[in-house]
C-alpha cells in the first residue's frame, strides 16, 4: 500500500513541474519575438530551443497524465457514477 501511495506522490509531483514548466514555456514562446530560428532570442536561448523544449515538457506531461489516469482510474469511475448517479 505505501508503495502505490510513493508512485502516486511522485506522479502529480512530475505532472505539476511538467506542466508547470510547460505552461511556463508557452507564455515564453508567445512573448518572445516574431522570426524564426536563431534571429528571436528569449531569455538567452534561441526561440527554436524555446520551442524544442516546450514540446518536450508537453510530450513528458502528457505521458505522466496518462500513468496518472491509469493509477487512479478506479477512483475516476467513481467520481463519475456518483456525479450521474447511477
């Protein structure tokens, strides 16, 4: 029980840093200068680092969604029976 209860902890852990970080990256990507390539630079780093990594983030935030869903799908199914009422 304690070992699914450590998963679970580390799973919304890495969901909020991953999403966090992500969402973070799009604000960056959206106010960063128009052009492409090595001409905007944000922060340090070329937009298309900026762009890199934001797919990256997303891609490893959507990954851990789905482990989480998995893990906590018995208590999903049951939120939403007792939302219907069935």
């Amino acid at each position: 029980m304690k070992a699914i209860l450590a998963i679970r902890i580390i799973v919304v852990i890495l969901l909020l840093i991953l999403g966090t970080l992500s969402a973070l990256t799009g604000v960056i990507l959206y106010t960063a200068p128009r052009g492409s390539g090595e001409s905007a630079i944000a922060f340090g780093l070329p937009k298309r680092n900026w762009s890199t990594l934001h797919t990256y983030l997303s891609f490893g935030a959507t990954g851990v969604a789905v482990v989480h869903l998995y893990i906590n799908w018995r208590a999903l199914i049951y939120y939403i029976k007792k939302i219907v009422g069935k």
